[in-house]
C-alpha cells in the first residue's frame, strides 16, 4: 500500500478550515449516526445489512460498518473485491455478473484465500455458461489449505452463488419466475458452489421521486421475488436467502418478510440527488456526511467560482448542492467545466461569496465521486469548527476490472 503523502499525514489535528481544496471530506459525527441508524433500523426489522461497497470503496468503513453489526460487504467488481479482501474485508459478495476466465479465476483464488481466512465470497450468475465457466475455474483452484481450523474437512464448497433475477431494474438477471428454476438447480449440482439464493435489486426504483412510486415498484418486485422462490423451493432446493434493496427503498424490503438482507449503500454518505426525492416517513434519517470543500478562487458582479469541478465530483445524477447555508441565502452551483463551478445567488438575500471564502458542496452522485479521490478526509466536530480526525483511503479507487 502506497505510503499517505506527507502533507495529508500532517492534516490529522488541524482545524477544517485549513483543510486544502477541493477536497472529499466526511462529517464524521454525521456518518456515525447514519450507521447507527442503519444498524437499529436493521436490529428491529431482524433483516441482515450488506452494505454496497461500491460506494464508498474502503476497507476501514467496511470494517467499520461490520463493527456495528454488518454482514460484510457488496462490490461490483472482481478488483474492488480484491482491494477490500487486502484490507482486511472477510465476507464479500460480488453481486454481479463476471465471465471472463482470467476473472473468474481471480474469483476463484480469491474465494479460497477468504475461505482459509474463515471467511467467503459470494457471486451471482444469471446464464448456465456463467455457472459452467464459475465451477469449472473453482475446481482448478482445489481444495484450500485449511487454517487455524477455519476451513471444515470434507467442505467441497468453495463459494456462495445467488441467481440474479431482474425484478425492474431491466439490466442482469433472469425474468422472475420458471427462468431461475434450472439456473439454481444447476448452481446446486456443481461441485464447489453453494446455491446461496436470489439476487433482486430494482435500482432504478431507488431514484424514484415520490414515495408512493417507490412503494409501488417494491410491492411488484417483492411479489415477483416471492413468487420465483415458490418455485425454486417447490422441486426440493431451499432458497437461503433473498437479498437487494438499496437506500431509496429499503423501508419495503425490510418490511416485506421475504427479503432477508438489505445491501445499500449510500445511506451512509447520502448525495443531492437522494435528498431531492420525497421521503418515506418510516425511513431513518440518514445525513448528509460526504462534501467537496472548495473555495471560491474568483469574483464577478454577476457570478463568483470555485474550484471544484467535474474532476473533483460526479454530475451523472445532477449538480451538487452548496451546503450550510439558510434557504433565504442559498448560492445554486453551475457547472464551470472540469475544475471550477459557478455560483449564482438565487435566495432573497444572498450575497455572492467573497473571494477566499470556503464552501461546502454535497455531491449530486456519491459513488462516482468518491471513485474520483485518493482519500476522504474525516472531520470530527462539525464543518465549522470541527478537527481532522482520519485520513480514510478509497482502497478500490479505479477498481473497475
Ligand atoms: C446491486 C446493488 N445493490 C445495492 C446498491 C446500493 O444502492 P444505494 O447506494 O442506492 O443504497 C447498488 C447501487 O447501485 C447496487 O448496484
């Protein structure tokens, strides 16, 4: 692991106005509430939280989260896998799709390197190739040396697969229903996968605006989740578990008796585009804890810019928001290209920053964005007069393999 600079080793103490900029920084106070939420709301529905990873890509917030009572993680990719397992990460699913042979070996040497440490790789597969090409690379990496006693004589089973079924999302998986019959059959027949259960995550019902909408979507995917495991069950295989859900909808889930684990992820950051949407009352109040500190580096009559651009945060979802301001004050961000935004006073009464002032933008898209930083810098105490307390590294930055 690359040494931390010595400007950002020296940060840790200092107050956060003279935190550099643009800069990724996490409220700490603000994120430990929102996973102390997480970890309630859990605790009362008695399902199981698999945080997505893909968010924030470090191994000491996914350690963090396990702390206080996480399953382990998601990621999307082999290589996100692999930088959070050298993190220390034990339990891991892939929820996602991976074909590729030399991938599917990493795959393979990977579910046995978390296997002899005690722990295990998950993975979905939504086609009888993907099942063929998984078992055949899990038998060319043989039985795993056992241990401190971790890995069970006899235990053939190398990795945990669930059957992606596309409940909406119109992306991977089979259509719920007969479809996933043979798929989990033919996962259980293989030698060295366990059928794990379905996969049935709706993203795009996550995003959307109203809350009766989301409502809705869920009732329809929870109905189709149900249904597929009916049928699965009906020829002798039990289905484990059913798993999927992410921040916008996880209140349906976790009420639905048929979702077993919950595997959002940005309710520990939340982004602009997350706080934009109607809120379920029932939801816990997640925060804002992820920001890009910028500072406005010039001054027009018209307009004033700082310097965080596109390279400093994600736009897929929407510009950011500039944060700690009343209402009646607010500065709407435009984009400025790739290093400066503009800022426009839209409020009653605002007032155009002055020049050198600090600001605060809450990012339109969290996942993207953290992808784009080294490090996030976690501040305890509050954006105003908070101290730096961790320098948080984005282990899987650029994982995208
Ligand atoms: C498969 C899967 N599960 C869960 C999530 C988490 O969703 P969110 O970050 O909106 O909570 C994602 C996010 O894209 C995802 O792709």
């Amino acid at each position: 692991m690359k040494p931390l600079p010595d400007v950002l080793k020296t940060a840790i103490g200092q107050r956060v106005d003279l935190i550099d900029t643009p800069s990724l920084v996490i409220d700490l106070d603000a994120m430990d509430r929102n996973i102390q939420r997480m970890a309630d709301f859990a605790r009362k529905h008695q399902v199981r939280w698999r945080p997505h990873a893909k968010m924030h890509k470090s191994a000491e917030l996914a350690l963090q989260m396990q702390r206080a009572g996480a399953q382990g993680v998601c990621v999307q990719k082999v290589s996100e896998a692999e930088a959070l397992a050298a993190g220390g990460v034990n339990d891991i699913y892939i929820s996602n799709e991976v074909v590729a042979m030399p991938k599917l070996q990493r795959v393979a040497r990977l579910a046995a390197l978390l296997a002899a440490r005690g722990g295990r790789l998950a993975i979905a597969v939504d086609h009888p190739e993907g099942i063929e090409r998984l078992a055949e690379t899990i038998a060319q990496v043989g039985t795993p040396q056992p241990r401190e006693g971790h890995w069970a004589a006899g235990d053939s089973t190398l990795i945990d697969v669930f059957v992606e079924i596309d409940v909406g999302q119109g992306r991977c998986g089979v259509p719920p229903g007969e479809a996933a019959v043979p798929l989990a059959l033919a996962v259980a027949r293989s030698r060295g996968l366990r059928f794990a259960g379905l996969q049935a995550y709706h993203g795009r019902a996550q995003h959307l605006a109203g809350a009766a909408e989301r409502r809705e979507a869920i009732s329809a995917v929870v109905r189709a989740a149900s249904h597929t495991r009916d049928l699965i069950e009906a020829t002798g295989l039990p289905v484990p578990l059913i798993t999927g859900s992410g921040t916008g909808t996880l209140v349906h889930e976790a009420a639905s008796g048929v979702y077993g684990e919950l595997q959002a992820g940005s309710f520990l950051f939340m982004d602009a585009d997350y706080a934009r949407n109607e809120r379920e009352p029932a939801q816990p109040t997640f925060e804002h804890a992820l920001f890009v500190k910028t500072q406005v580096v010039s001054v027009r009559d018209t307009h004033a810019v700082c310097d965080a651009g596109h390279k400093s945060h994600a736009i897929d979802s929407g510009l950011p928001t500039v944060a700690l301001l009343p209402p009646d004050r607010s500065l709407r961000y435009a984009n400025g290209g790739d290093e400066h935004g503009i800022l426009h006073a839209d409020g009653p009464k605002s007032r155009l920053p002055a020049l050198g002032r600090m600001l605060w933008l809450i990012p339109g898209h969290c996942d993207p964005t953290v992808n784009l930083h080294d490090v996030m810098i976690g501040v305890r105490g509050g954006l105003t007069m908070g101290v730096v307390e961790r320098i948080i590294r984005v282990d899987a930055r650029g994982a995208l393999t």
